[in-house]
C-alpha cells in the first residue's frame, strides 16, 4: 500500500502499474496474467501489459498445476488442462480486473496436459494435447461468459501435444507441436473459425519444427516464441504470421533469454513471454507491429516453466 509521511508517495512497483492498480482496488488497463506452473503451480500474477514492471500477486488456482492453458475475454480468463501430478480435465476462471482466486467453471472433453488455447471476445477454444490418446487432436470450446463443460468443435489436422495458439477476432491458429514423444515435432500451423465449429484447416508451416513455445496476438499478427527445435536444441527465436491470411511465418527476432515452457500474453500492440525453462522469472516484450528483438519487462513473482497466460486486451477482442 502507499506510505504516508506528510505526502502520499507510491513505491515503484505500483507506480509501474499504473493509476488505480494497487491492492484491494479494481485493475485497470491492459492486464495480463500468468497462471500455473512447475515450481509454485497454484501462483497467479498480473502485470500491466503497457508498463514494464515486476508481476504481482494475484491470487491462486484451485489446484497447484502445470503444462496448462489460457483463453479470456475483456472480463475473464480462463484455465483449463494441465497435470497435477495426475492429467486434469478442470477449467477454471478469474475475472480479470479482480484480483483472487480462481473459481471452478466447467470440465475439458477429456483429461489432457500440454494443450493450448485461444478466443473471441465470446468464445474460448482448448486444443490439442496429452490426453486419454497421446496425442489428442481434440478441439474443444466454451461460452467465456457463462459456466459449464466443454463443448467438442473439431480436429486438428495432426494430433498433436505441446503446442502453442493465438487469435485475431475470428480465427484461432495452433502452431507446432509434438507427437507421442520428442523424436516426432511439426511445423504445421492450423486454423480455425471460432465462431463456427469443424475440423481445423492448414495455415502454412513454421520456419522449423518445435514444440513447447508459445504465441498471443494482436488482430492482425500472431507473434510465436520457439522453444525446442525438432534437432532438440533451445532456441530464443521469435516469428510472426499475419492471422488473416495464410501462409508460413517469417522470422520476427529473438528472445532476450534463451527458454522453452514460457507463456504468452498481448495488448493490442504488445506481447509478453514469461517464465520458462530453468526455471526462469524473465518477462520480455515485443512491439507486435515491428521485428526485432525482445526486450526486459520485469520479473515473475515465482521463477516456473509450463504455466499459462491470458489478458483482457489480446487480438481476438
């Protein structure tokens, strides 16, 4: 809280949030969260997309997990899969401008880790994973805005786990991925109409194969961080595709560390990756509209791998 001696003074940290962001009272701007994770998996923090800053508490999840993902509208986020030790089928919500805990909200179609998710100001779309079938290519999707279990859409066009999504207003993208172990990664990129249901379309392929990155988005352009390179090797590179078209990504830049397992989240203009393999607390962050390399943001309150991350503000609102 701000301290008082003779004038009110506000730390840095919530000078870096912004007006209005500081505890007990109702976020403000473009919030972004990460959830879940290796090292402390019940952890949720928040930051202000537009202020770079350290992330703050937010709250917790029902249940410490990992290898989970993340969907939101302007008011919720929501997270669904993961592992607790035991593969989960659980979705979970927050709304977003209210720092707590997480609230049960529904069940997946099946019990799965390493899947990823994307949405419509409306509608929130699970993908992928290691599930009942490892791989799964099982599409599932829900009405952010109300309660219940998920709803089966589609298939990707390639079963596969460990893979990263991101949207503009109408189409959701699954890029990457893995097969039933580590020797099989794709470059494949698949999309979908949110507002309808069906099986998944080719997009166009990734620069290499990978897996265990992650991607969010502005309207118009999916930003998709690397992670592991189908030779095995870690990478810090970043690369873009324009949502409305379709066509193979181009390179965007590099990541300032160099990380597997991050999680991602945008503004309208800017996009964040958090957390990731070793564990890591860096946050960095990119201008969604240029190339060129990330920059430091601030740090995680908990250095994990494998969590997940939604805003209010991301490209499919």
């Amino acid at each position: 809280m701000p301290s008082y001696s003779g004038v009110w003074t506000l730390t840095a940290q919530y000078q870096a949030l912004g007006a209005g962001n500081w505890p007990g009272a109702p976020l403000q701007g473009s919030i972004g969260l990460f959830a879940g994770g290796n090292t402390s998996g019940s952890t949720i923090d928040y930051v202000t997309i537009t202020s770079a800053g350290n992330a703050i508490d937010f709250g917790d999840l029902t249940t410490a997990t990992q290898s989970l993902a993340s969907c939101s509208s302007s008011t919720r986020g929501l997270f669904g899969g993961g592992t607790t030790g035991t593969k989960v089928n659980v979705i979970e919500y927050v709304t977003i401008v209210n720092a707590g805990n997480a609230t049960d909200f529904g069940d997946l179609t099946d019990a799965r880790l390493a899947l990823a998710g994307c949405s419509s100001a409306t509608r929130g779309v699970f993908a992928g994973g290691e599930g009942t079938v490892n791989p799964t290519n099982i599409i599932d999707y829900v009405t952010i805005a109300s309660t219940g279990n998920a709803t089966d859409f589609g298939d990707l066009t390639t079963a596969r786990q460990r893979i990263s999504g991101c949207s503009s207003t109408t189409r959701g993208v699954f890029a990457g991925g893995q097969g039933s172990t580590s020797a099989t990664v794709y470059n494949i990129i698949d999309y979908i109409t949110i507002a309808s249901t069906g099986d998944a379309t080719d997009f166009g392929d990734l620069t290499t194969t990978y897996r265990w990155g992650s991607a969010s988005s502005s309207a118009t352009r999916g930003v998709l961080a690397v992670g592991i390179n189908g030779s095995g090797s870690i990478v810090n590179t970043i690369e873009y595709i324009t949502i409305a078209s379709t066509g193979n990504a181009t390179d965007f830049g590099d990541l300032t560390v160099t990380r597997y397992g991050t999680a991602s989240c945008a503004s309208s203009t800017r996009s964040l990756f958090g957390g990731g393999e070793a564990p890591s607390n860096v946050i960095d962050f990119v201008t969604i509209a240029s190339t060129g390399n990330a920059t430091d943001f601030g740090d995680l309150t908990v250095a994990r791998q494998n969590l997940a991350a939604c805003s209010n503000a991301h490209g499919g609102l």
